[in-house]
C-alpha cells in the first residue's frame, strides 16, 4: 500500500531539491541497472508502479515472449539517491511486480526473500564488499592504463606514485561517495595496471546490494565524463591481476543488532585455533558446502575462471583462491576468517557479479550451516597454492588432513554444481534457477567454442 502522504511530502523536496527526473531501477540478470526516465510530475504514479516493463526483452529475467503481461517497478523510497555530480534526477532501487504480486524472478525480491528467511531465524546480514577495477584510456594503440607515467613492472599494487597520478580521475568518485555517506576509509592502486580498489563502510546486505548496482553506474559515468573506460570484467588482461569483490559478511541479532561475530571463541575455535565463534564456523561450513553453486552465482562469466587460478599467464601469484578450504588469514583459499574484522571473507566473488544474487545464496548456504551445527573440519593456513604441484584433471585433492575441493575450474564446472544443488531451487525458486542455468549455459557455448586469432596463431601449423 503505497503510503499517500510520505509521497507527496517526498515529492515536494526533490522538487525543492532541483530534481526534475526520477529512475526507479530493477536489474536483468547480470546486474545491469534497467528503468523508464519519469519526470517529477509523474511521481506519485511511479511510486504506484505504473511505469511496466516487458522484461521477457532483457536478459534472464523470464516472461519471454509476446504473450506475457508485463511487470510494474514499484521504487523502495528508502533507497533514494540523488547522484551528487548530478542533482537533477533521482535514483531509486525497486521491486517487480506481476499480477500485483512480487515478481519471484527479480533479482531484489530473491534477496529479500532471503532475507525473510534468515529474519525467522533472528539474523540480519551484514555485508561489506572490496570493489576492484580498471580504468583505461582507448587510444590508437589500444587500451592503456590512464596514468601518463604507468609503472614500468610486474605489480604496481599500492604504489604511492600510480596513486597520486590518478587522484584527477578518483577523486570525484571519492567523493561522491562519501556525499553518500557511505564512509570510503581507503582506495589504492591495485595489483594490475590501471587497477584500482575502493573499500568503503559496511551495510545490511540489501542496502549494500542496492549501493552496488548504483556504484557501478557511477564509477562508469563519472569515468565517462573524463574520456575513460571503467571495466568491469574479471581478468581484462592474462597477465595481470583479475578484479575481485571479495564478501565480508557477518551475522548480525535483529533485535539488538550486535555481531554475532564477535561473540568469544566456542569448542569449535578450541577444536581448529582460530578464535572464532561456533556460529562463525558453521557459517563457514554452509558457505564451504555450496561452494560450486555460489562460484556459479558469484563469479557468473566464462571469463570470471580466467582469474581463478594459481599464477597462469601472470609474473608471480595471482593471490586469488583455489581450493575449496577456510583459514585464519589464509588469501589462497576460498574463504578468510582475517581477525582483525569479525566476519568471514569469501574471495570468490568478482566485481562482474550481481549483488543481490551472491548475498541470497551466501546467506542461505550460511545459515544452513548454523541450523546444522556443522563443523567446516580443519583449517588450511599454509600456501594452498604449494598443494597444487601435482597435476591432475580433476578437482579433488588429497592432503595429510583429508581431501579437499578445487573452486570450480570454468564456468561449466560451476554450472553442474549449482544445477545438482537443491539448495539453489529452495534460494531462487525452480523456474529461476532453470532461466540462471539456461542463460548461462548459452554464455559458455558462446564463448568457449569461439575460436580467436591467438589461437589459429598458435595451432594452425601445430601438427
């Protein structure tokens, strides 16, 4: 029920404010922000949902065909951003709805449902994401960092010089963040040339997911605006560094909102070393258990497994996870418990992935851990990288502690996982997990079976 009076009151001070247009964004299956522009006069029918959409015409969203009614955008008015650089329009995240009811396949709704779930149970998510990626310059030699003096060598990661030059270009998307209020406490030059890192305030996982669609379009816009190429793809380059967005998440009590986190050390942390709560373990276990299914999720694209090796093509280590393991402060394996936070870190997740889908299956995957009481078994803290010397084909490894898993190899592999796992039917629902797998199977078609010019290069006399 649409509250009339919050509306109207609204509505008077972006008027007020010098807002003329407003967007009441949804996101197709990638994560691409999608919306009519309304003007402000329209605003109290937007607020009603009467802007409809045939979302059957955007990816992976269902409804495909000419035959099927289309669905409302009904904005969440406490999700309202008013882009700092420009303040004549307004920007809100939204639910789908269909049949005047939500729409199971979008995106938000799924995390929101999720999220129900856990708030039967007394917990919130608290999630806190490390954006990675490029900016480069197109000129008539290709795509170049965008500092005029790049760094001659392997890893320009937090080089003061790489970052003093591109303060022109990240200064405005600072501070438009923090006109936000979203709290930026550092950003750097990252491990790849033109690579950058902004590691900004924790939030609830909706809000953060809400923050993410929108951050993406602003670093896109704002690089625009200064003749750059903001990439979000996870390895742009074979021989450098692939753009993560690492999961910190946390549960939180509902009730009092304290970090269950960070609550003292149970039998689970006498049992492993590390001081860390029962309930963190088995959140580790749930998360370490689905781990195909949410590599699937979280690293969506063929390119995503490009980054997800040990070195390939790369001078020295790609610090990205490989194994299928947890540790203390351990950056080979897929999760991190990094002690000087009360959280758990997954370094999966890469900065292609859509926000709303990763955290809904994080926490399922979770909090069905929790319910179990499970024990994630021994921790890794070694140089998982050193367990990888033996080749093999397939993706178990056996160590003096047991067997352990490999993060899923390409996207095929993820896909498998995520389709045998029931736990996916019950996050998504049926029919959206079939569109996810549907849709994604046609990318890695597309893309593997797709033969380069390096590749005729390099085989076309091989024999």
């Amino acid at each position: 029920m649409v509250d009339q009076a919050r509306v109207a009151e609204l509505k008077a001070d972006l008027t007020a404010r010098g807002v003329k247009y407003c967007f009441a964004t949804y996101v197709d299956i990638h994560g691409a922000p999608k919306a009519k522009c309304v003007p402000i006069a329209a605003f109290e029918k937007m607020c009603a949902g009467s802007e409809l959409f045939t979302v059957g015409a955007m990816d992976g969203m269902g409804l495909v065909g000419p035959e099927k009614d289309e669905c409302a955008a009904v904005p969440d008015l406490d999700s309202l951003i008013i882009p700092p650089w420009d303040p004549s329009y307004a920007w809100f995240a939204s639910d789908l709805y269909y049949a005047g009811k939500p729409y199971p396949n979008c995106s938000r709704v799924i995390l929101k449902k999720a999220l129900a779930a856990a708030s039967s149970q007394g917990f919130g998510l608290n999630l806190g994401v490390e954006t990675e990626f490029y900016l480069l310059r197109r000129t008539e030699e290709g795509l170049e960092p965008p500092q005029a003096q790049p760094f001659k060598g392997p890893c320009p990661a937090y080089d003061v010089h790489q970052t003093t030059q591109s303060l022109p270009y990240l200064t405005p998307m600072v501070e438009a963040m923090n006109a936000l209020g979203w709290g930026v406490y550092s950003f750097d030059a990252e491990g790849g040339q033109g690579q950058y890192e902004f590691d900004f305030a924790y939030a609830d996982a909706l809000t953060m997911a809400d923050r993410l669609v929108f951050w993406r379009f602003m670093v896109k816009t704002l690089a625009q605006a200064q003749g750059l190429t903001a990439s979000f793809m996870p390895k742009p380059f074979s021989s450098d560094f692939r753009s993560g967005a690492h999961f910190n998440m946390s549960l939180y009590d509902l009730a009092s909102g304290a970090n269950r986190f960070a609550e003292a050390p149970g039998s689970l942390a006498e049992r492993h070393g590390i001081p860390f709560p029962d309930l963190g373990y088995n959140f580790v276990s749930g998360l370490l258990d689905h781990a195909g299914a949410l590599a699937a999720v979280t690293c969506p694209t063929h390119n995503s497994y490009k980054g997800l090796v040990a070195q390939g093509e790369m001078a020295d280590m790609s610090w990205a996870p490989v194994l299928v393991a947890y540790g203390a402060n351990n950056r080979s394996a897929m999760l991190r418990l990094p002690m000087n936070r009360p959280c758990v870190e997954n370094r999966a997740p890469d900065i292609s992935c859509n926000f709303y889908l990763g955290a809904a299956l994080s926490i399922a995957a979770g909090l069905e851990g929790v319910s179990a009481a499970a024990d994630p078994g021994v921790p890794m803290n070694d140089n998982l990288y050193l367990r990888l010397d033996r080749p093999t084909a397939f993706d178990r490894y056996e160590t003096a502690t047991g067997t352990v898993r490999r993060v899923p190899r390409t996207l095929l592999e993820a896909l498998q996982q995520f389709e045998a796992d029931p736990l996916v039917a019950q996050t998504f629902g049926a029919e959206f997990r079939d569109i996810f797998l549907g849709f994604k199977l046609k990318e890695w078609e597309r893309d593997f079976y797709r033969v380069d010019s390096p590749e005729r290069d390099r085989m076309l006399e091989f024999v």
